[in-house]
C-alpha cells in the first residue's frame, strides 16, 4: 500500500487577520462565513485526498492481481495494437522466446514468428476489422528461446477500444508439440486397451469352449463310428466287386459266372450300396456341422452386425450348453414368433451361454436336483426382453452390486475366471442393451437381457437358419 500523504495545511491566522481587515461596508457575520466556507473546503480537500489514497492503493492491488494471472498463465499472451506491435505479454511467453518483458514491448509480432505462412495468417486476423466476438482460431509457429520452430495453437480476439473501436488483438496460444505428444501415447494406450479386451473376450470364449469337449466328442464319436463302419463296410464289398470283376474280365464261362454272383451276394451288395453311401454322406455331414459350429463359436469375432432372430440365438445356446453338461437339465423354454434384433451372432450366443451356464453352476453347487432354468421372451414396439431364470438359492445381497465387476467371482479358485458376466455385460452395452441381474420373487436368479428391437427382414434378406 502507498504511503498515506500528509493532508492539505489548513489556512493559519485568518481569524488573528479578522479584527485587522478593514471593515468599511462588510460586517464580522460576512467574515465569519467566509471562514466558515473556508473550512469546509479544507474538509472536503482532506476527504477527496482519503478517496484518492483509497482508490489508489484498490488500483495497484489490482494491478497486482492481474500481474499475477498473467503470470501464472501456462498459455502464451501477446497483446498487439492494430498494426501488430506488441503493447503487452506474460511470463509463458517470454520464458518461450527466450526475452523479457521490456524488449518485447513494442516489437513486431511478426518478428517472434518462425516462417511466413504463419506471418501471413496473423496479418489476415488483425487486419480482419469485422472479427467475431468469440474469437478466430489458427496455428502459427513461434521462434523459441533456442531459434527452433514451435508450434502452437492460437485462439485471437479482437481488443475494442474505449472508442468501441477495435484497437488490437488479444493471442491466448498454447503449444501443441505436447498435446500432440500426449493425443498418440492416449491413442496408443486406447489401441493397446482395445487389444487387451479383445484378448480376454476371446480367452473367456476359449473357457466356455473348453467345458464342451467332452460333450462335443461324444457328439462327434456317434457319426464318426457310424461313417466308419459304412467305410470298412465299403472296403469289403470293394474287394468283392473286384473279384467279380476280375472273373468277369478274365472270361469266365456264364455258368460259373452265376456261381460266383451267387457266392459274392453281388445282388444283396448293390442293394446295399445306396444306403451304406447315404449313411456315410449323412454321417460327414454331421461332423461338418459340429466343427463349423465350434469354428463359429471359437473364431475371433470381427463385430459384424446383422438382423438376428434371438430365438436361433438361444437354440444354440442351449445346444451347446447341455453337450457340456454331466448331469441333464429341465428347460421351460417356448421361443414362438422369430424375434429379430442388430446384433453380432456369435457374441449373443457367448453372453446366453455364459448366463445359462452361471445359472446351472449356482443350481449344482446347491445341491439341488434337478436343475430347472427358465427363458422366457417378452416384446415391447421397441424392445426385447430375455429373462433367464435358475431355481437355485439366488444371488447375496452383497454380491448384487459388484455381479458384473470384472474378476468378481464366488466359484472356488480355478473354477471361474470372473470375467464372463463382466464381458457379458459390456458386449449387450455395445449392441445398444441392457443388462440386470436381480433375485426372483419365486426363489432362484433372474438375469434380464434388453436389446433394442429390429425390423422383421425381408424374405429374400433373411438369413439361413444353420
């Protein structure tokens, strides 16, 4: 604060000079209020001098605050006059250039840039009088305190004077090497994320697919024995037919051609043919379908989305799901009208699964028998709702907020990763949906899948039931 000034001497001697003036024509009551104005003058001068300090102390204070924010500025300020010279910077700016505060007052903005692209473009804002409020937006490079070219992103509004004039522009700039820095490694972190998830998405399927090998080969051991007994069967009339052949070729008579036929069962073999081949094309056929089933499943989905009939979806599901199961299972399950939905396929058919098998884990680890699950679909004009429901104990109250968190699981360890109601979850996010988890008023877990409902396609675009 400035230093108080001494207040104005008051006038000394006027009323000792009173009795001495000479008083031809004015009387002592006129003295007296002369004096009197006199004082309250010297008054007033001593309350304007108190508001002068006041309001001058109230001005370096301001000067000190705004000293300070320009200070503490990270961005870069350039204040210039309506032909580019410099009237004002702060710290960022000058610790950036490399000089001080005096020798850049009155510089040319143009001599701080680095090429004259950027010059150009700083002559077309300031000389641009009809400049938006808000602001213009462009990059300009600046010479730092090293000669090097640094570029940096600046935001210029116009200074309007007293006049309502512009008088000049205001630079806020900031460096963007840095965030550019900063954008890739977000970038590459994201990318890397991205990857990461794609990876744990793909290691749960590959758990939920190890549970079906043995239901599988099962499923497979039945046309595969099937298609080899058709094989050996094959192979012994091929080597008939060959001697029968052979004899026939050879010149043999027609009587012990007839002999022969008749030792061969060559009528009983052709008979058989027919079916021992479609029996064997069955058999292969089969064991395709099991395989292309299992490459679908275990592929690495690439997210492509189509129109879906969530009633397929579920079919398969469950398909799967009992050919993993020891011990058999009681489904209450009428799927009625197509349901169609965008979606990816394959990764409905992992999230159903994933919830099926959870609700027979909860079941069998009651020790309650038999386990009994419940799908029932309800429809709205825009949604689709699939309830999956279990008669097991149902989910502990405090499991119910942390059920979809990844790595949370109440298996025993090595039973579960804990990551397929986790993965779940964000896979019906990503199809627009919803996912809830809740215990049932009639006993056991109910899980409640909303996705968003699609148009029943055409004929000639609906897809092929596989």
């Amino acid at each position: 604060m400035a230093d108080a000034r001494p207040p104005p001497e008051r006038p000394k001697g006027l009323d000792s000079l009173m009795p001495h003036l000479p008083m031809d024509g004015v009387d002592e009551s006129t003295w007296v209020d002369v004096i009197q104005k006199m004082d309250e003058v010297y008054s007033q001068l001593i309350s304007d001098e108190i508001e002068l300090e006041k309001k001058n102390t109230e001005l370096e204070q301001s000067q000190q605050f705004i000293f300070s924010v320009l200070s503490a500025m990270s961005d870069v300020l350039v204040v210039c006059d309506e032909h580019g010279r410099i009237e004002e910077t702060n710290a960022a700016l000058c610790e950036l250039v490399g000089r001080s505060d005096e020798a850049l007052r009155g510089a040319l903005l143009f001599d701080l840039l680095a090429d004259e692209a950027s010059a150009e473009r700083a002559r077309s804002v300031l000389g641009h009088h009809e400049a938006p409020r808000r602001g213009e937006g462009l990059e300009l490079m600046l010479l730092d305190a090293q000669g090097h070219a640094v570029s940096v992103d600046a935001n210029c509004t116009p200074r309007v004077g007293p006049s309502g004039h512009r008088a000049g522009t205001v630079f806020v700039a900031r460096p963007t090497a840095e965030l550019k820095r900063a954008y890739h490694e977000l970038r590459s972190a994201h990318e890397a994320l991205k990857q990461a998830q794609q990876q744990l998405l793909h290691s749960e399927k590959m758990a939920s697919l190890g549970r079906l090998v043995a239901g599988v080969a099962h499923e497979l051991n039945n046309p595969i024995s099937f298609v080899l007994g058709n094989v050996h069967a094959l192979s012994r009339y091929s080597e008939r037919l060959q001697r029968y052949l052979g004899a026939l070729h050879g010149g043999a008579s027609a009587h012990a051609m007839a002999d022969l036929r008749q030792q061969l069962r060559i009528d009983a073999l052709l008979a058989d043919l027919p079916s021992l081949i479609e029996g064997t094309v069955e058999g292969a056929t089969r064991t395709t379908d099991i395989v292309n089933g299992l490459k679908r499943f275990s592929a690495m989905d690439p997210e492509a989305r189509s129109c879906v009939n969530l009633c397929e979806v579920v079919e398969r599901a469950v398909h799967w799901v009992r050919k993993g199961q020891a011990v058999g299972f009681e489904l209450n399950w009428q799927p009625g009208e197509p349901a169609w939905v965008i979606a990816s396929g394959g990764q409905l058919q992992q999230v159903l699964m994933n919830l099926l098998q959870n609700a027979l884990d909860a079941v069998a680890g009651a020790g309650i028998a038999p386990p009994r699950l419940w799908i029932e679909l309800s429809r709205s004009p825009q949604r689709l709702s699939l309830s999956v429901r279990d008669n097991g104990p149902g989910i502990a109250p405090e499991h119910l907020s942390r059920l979809f968190d990844p790595f949370f699981t109440t298996k025993p360890v090595g039973k579960g990763t804990g990551l397929g109601l986790s993965i779940s979850y964000g896979l019906v996010e990503q199809h627009g949906g919803q996912l809830s988890a809740a215990n049932h008023p009639a006993g056991g877990a109910e899980f409640v899948l909303t996705l968003p409902r699609a148009p029943e396609p055409t004929p000639l675009a609906a897809p092929s039931v596989r």
